[in-house]
C-alpha cells in the first residue's frame, strides 16, 4: 500500500482535510487497539522475547534491527530464534523456515532473510511459535513486528523503530495518519528506542530521552563499485526512497527509479520487463535484498542486490540495553 499523501504533509501545511474527516475512524481504530490490550494473557515461555517493532503502518527498519539485535545477542552466546507474523505468506505456522525450501509467497519476505541468520519461525499466533522455539532449544526469542498485535505473548524488551525521515507523520492513528496506536502509547512500551537514519528528532521523542539510540542504514561492501554505474533501482518496501537515496550516496547514476508496493510480489513478465527496458537504457537492475526473495529463482542471476545493515553509532547504549534483558531457562514452561 502507498502511504496518502496526507499522512505525510509538509510541515508548513497543517493538518489536511482528509485527515480531519477521518478522526472519527482513526478513534474507533485507538479503542479497539485498546480493548485488544485488555486483560491479555502474557505468555511466558523459557526463552525471553525481545520484541522489534515500530508505530506506523510501512517500513521503518524493522528487520534490519531485528538482524542486528539477533546478531548482537549471538555474539554474546545465546540461541538466538527468530519469530515473524510471515505477512504476505499463505503459511499459518508454527512452521521453521527453510530459506532453500520456502519461497516469500508461503513464509513472507522478511523470514528469508532472517534465516539467514538465525532459526526462523513464522506462527500468525504468536503463543504456538514461541513454543515451538522453546521447544527447538532457543534461550531468547527475537520477534519481528508485534507491538501493537500480540499482547498474548509477553515482551521482555521492546524496541521501538522510528525512521527519522518521516517520525511519525501527521502524529494520526489510521486512516487518519499513519500510527498503528499513538504515538505515546508505543513510546511507553519501549525500553529502548532506535532512530535511524540523520536528521533532527521528530517530536514527540525526546532528544534527552536516554532510551533513544540512533543508527543508520549503511550498505555492505559489495564486490563491485556502483560509482559511475547507470542503474535501475526498482524496490517494493516501505520507503523505496530510501533505498533510491543509499544508492546516489553510493555513487550510482540513476537512470530509472521504480517504486512498487511494500512485499510486492514479482512475477516472471514484471522481473522480464524490468530486465529489458535496463538492458534498453544501459542499465544494471538493482534492488534491495529483500525484494530478491520475491522474485523469481531463475531470474536472480539477471538483478543485482545492494545489501544493507543497521550501524549503531553508540555500541555501548545497544549493549546496556541487552543487559536487561532476563535470564530465564526454566523448564516445563
């Protein structure tokens, strides 16, 4: 889905009309987020979850925190498991990725690319995959997404997403704005806040807030230079800006820019024609590595990816946060 351009105004703007009418919608949508939160349960298993998530509907980085925390928390030892909701896969789960085996249309995109890195579990109930990592040996759960939908399962440490770029909008809950609930209320489930990318610190955070930790996207080394390289950039994420955006900074002349909607699914003709208006402008096709996952097996070879990671630029604010996380092994649970 693309984000109305209301959700999203110029600050010199004020408050558009759209957004206005649909107040009353937005406030139905806070009072069953509300209820949903309501006398929930909160599941405790053996391993302790952390939880990634983010306050507005579209990408903020979510996975590429999710992929850092994960990796920060083997370096320290632990078994790490990953738990995703599999958006966009017809898989209900609980069910443990298989990178080779699964394709997006069955698991999601997101969970390809966790499993690359760690156990992967997609369950749209939370509760079955967290016992299904227990019961597969993990000592800490790191969940992609859920802090709004999941309040069955409890959160040991939730982290709250936000990209500096765009905040958090107009500050409206949806349709009104692009929140998922408002934005205090996510603000008070988190123990840490991550901000990535550079600019000022869109309000309401706090710039003294001693939970925001801010990072940016950076891409890895790849084997070879984009500098001076004609490329067309297709991407179907959040904000396919921002990848536009990596690859200027990486020195690529960009030709031909192709937004498409978060997880959109490529089929062989879209990736075909992609490929061939690129050969027509003297391109090289580039997107982003999780569109890869969503396009064809035998058409990869014909499309370059551009990979990035999530940089902290204080390693010990990320580290005194994992602190709190609990050390919990019991048995039975």
């Amino acid at each position: 889905m693309k984000a109305p351009g209301f959700w999203y105004p110029p600050e010199e703007a004020g408050m558009p009309l759209a957004a206005r009418l649909l107040a009353p919608v937005s406030a139905l949508w806070s009072l069953a987020g509300r209820l949903r939160f309501r006398g929930a349960g909160g599941y405790e298993g053996r391993a302790p979850v952390v939880c990634i998530g983010n306050a507005v509907a579209g990408g903020a980085g979510k996975t590429p925190t999710a992929i850092a925390i994960g990796r920060r928390l083997m370096e320290r030892g632990h078994a790490v498991h990953f738990l995703s909701r599999g958006h966009g896969g017809s898989e209900t789960g609980p069910l443990q990725v298989d990178p080779i085996a699964h394709t997006a249309a069955e698991v999601g995109d997101e969970p390809l690319l966790l499993a690359a890195y760690a156990p992967t579990w997609i369950a749209k109930d939370r509760v079955a995959g967290a016992k299904a990592a227990d019961a597969a040996g993990a000592d800490v759960i790191v969940m992609d997404d859920g802090l709004q939908n999941h309040p069955s399962l409890r959160r040991d440490l939730a982290i709250l997403v936000v990209d500096a770029a765009q905040g958090f909008g107009n500050g409206r809950v949806m349709p009104s704005g692009p929140l998922r609930e408002p934005a205090a209320a996510a603000l008070a489930k988190a123990h840490g806040i991550v901000l990535i990318g550079a600019g000022h610190v869109p309000p309401p955070l706090d710039p003294r807030d001693p939970r925001l930790m801010r990072g940016r996207l950076a891409p890895l080394a790849q084997g070879m230079s984009l500098t001076g390289v004609s490329v067309l950039a297709f991407a179907g994420i959040g904000r396919p800006e921002k990848f536009f955006a990596t690859l200027k900074a990486m020195g690529a002349r960009l030709v031909r820019t192709i937004p498409f909607p978060d997880h959109h699914p490529y089929s062989r003709l879209i990736v075909e024609r992609l490929v061939r208006e690129a050969q027509d402008l003297g391109a090289m096709p580039v997107t982003t590595e999780k569109d890869m996952v969503r396009i064809p097996a035998h058409l990869r070879g014909e499309v370059r990816i551009v990979t990035v990671e999530l940089r902290f630029d204080s390693d010990d604010q990320v580290e005194a946060l994992l602190d709190m996380l609990p050390a919990r092994h019991r048995t039975g649970a």
